[in-house]
C-alpha cells in the first residue's frame, strides 16, 4: 500500500498524497514487465497512466473481487494491462475503449504480449456510442479519457454500475481545472461515496456505489 505523507483538501475531496509503496507487490510476469517498459519509452504524449498509479488499479480491483471492468480511454494499453493483471487474479474481465484506431490496435498488441488477451478486450472507436451497445453491468469503471468529458460519461454510465462498485477516474488532481463538473458530482451525489488518492500526484478518485 502507499505510504501517505500529505493529506490535503482538493475540490471538498479529501486527497492522500503518497510516495512509492514501499511494500513488495505481488510480481509482474515477465512477458507483461517486458511490455508495460516498452510502453512508456515510448510513451511521448504521456498518455499512460504512472506506474505507481497501475500498480494501485491492481490493487483495487484484486482487493474488490472485480468481476466485470470497464476502461473508457484505453491509449496504448498500459493501464489495461494493469487492471488486467489484477482480473487475471480474480477471473474477471475488461473491456478497453479506446477512440484513436492506432492507438486501439497497438493496445490490442501490446495486451496480447502481455498474455492478457484471454481477459482484456480491446474495442476501438467513440466510447459514447461504443458503451450503449455493450451488454450487462460492470462492478469497476476507469475513466481516463478527455477530462472534460468526465460527467458526460458518469452520467452515461452510472446506471450500468453495480451497487458496491467502484467508479475510478484519473487525472483528477492534476487536471481538476478541466472537469469542475465531475468533481462537483463526487462531492454532491448521493448516490456515492468518493474520495481522491494521488499515488504520483496526478490524482485518483476512487467512487463507491452506495
């Protein structure tokens, strides 16, 4: 787990910054290390999420029992194969949208050098018009896609949310200025219970489905 080191308030959340976990994790594959390296070397754009954030999504979804995951924003894979690895543990599944088509297909070949492709399926174009046609319910939901988007797809897909669930979006600290919306819904829903942790800064808010 992460050690915390400031507790601060942002957007009426309460925030727990942390530094690396100083515990051991449980051990990455091989093949899937291998992956997730090559992944941010060549990650420019910083798109993927840290590793410390990763490490957290698997975390979360080992310690929740996930059973059915969903990604809205999946860029290259990296934090797919995160979740992934945390579902391989549960028997779990996830489904990855990802609306860039290079993206959505160099995710779905870096999951499959991970070994994951038997537990993450990739699909590629517009996660609005992608979600509705997905069948069933889901019991973890990341959302790290456009920030500003960020209400849009809570409202779209909270019902789709089982009760006890998480909702998990990223970036909320960092790019808190671009989804007031949003974090004005952790604070006022009364349909969760929200708090915001930063592993690396960037920020995690992490929602539970009353």
């Amino acid at each position: 787990m992460p050690r915390p080191v400031t507790v601060a308030l942002a957007a009426g959340l309460l925030v727990s910054l942390a530094v690396r976990p100083t515990l051991a994790d449980p051990p990455v594959p091989k093949d899937a290390a291998a992956v997730l390296q090559r992944i941010k070397a060549a990650d420019t754009d910083q798109l993927a999420v840290s590793e410390e954030d990763g490490r957290f999504l698997r975390f979360l979804v080992v310690s929740t029992k996930t059973r059915s995951a969903l990604e809205i924003g999946g860029a290259s894979g990296y934090s797919a194969i995160w979740i992934g690895l945390g579902l391989r543990e549960t028997g779990g599944r996830l489904v990855s949208i990802e609306y860039d088509p290079v993206r959505a297909r160099s995710a779905e070949a870096n999951i499959r050098a991970a070994g994951l492709s038997d537990i993450v399926r990739v699909v590629p174009g517009d996660a609005f018009t992608a979600i509705p046609r997905l069948p069933g319910t889901f019991d973890f939901i990341f959302l790290d896609a456009w920030k500003r988007d960020y209400q849009r797809f809570f409202t779209l897909t909270f019902q789709r949310l089982d009760a006890g669930g998480l909702f998990v979006a990223h970036n909320v600290v960092n790019k808190a200025a671009e989804m007031g919306d949003f974090l004005a819904t952790l604070r006022t829903h009364p349909g969760i219970r929200s708090a915001i942790v930063a592993p690396s800064g960037e920020g995690i808010s992490v929602s539970v489905k009353r």
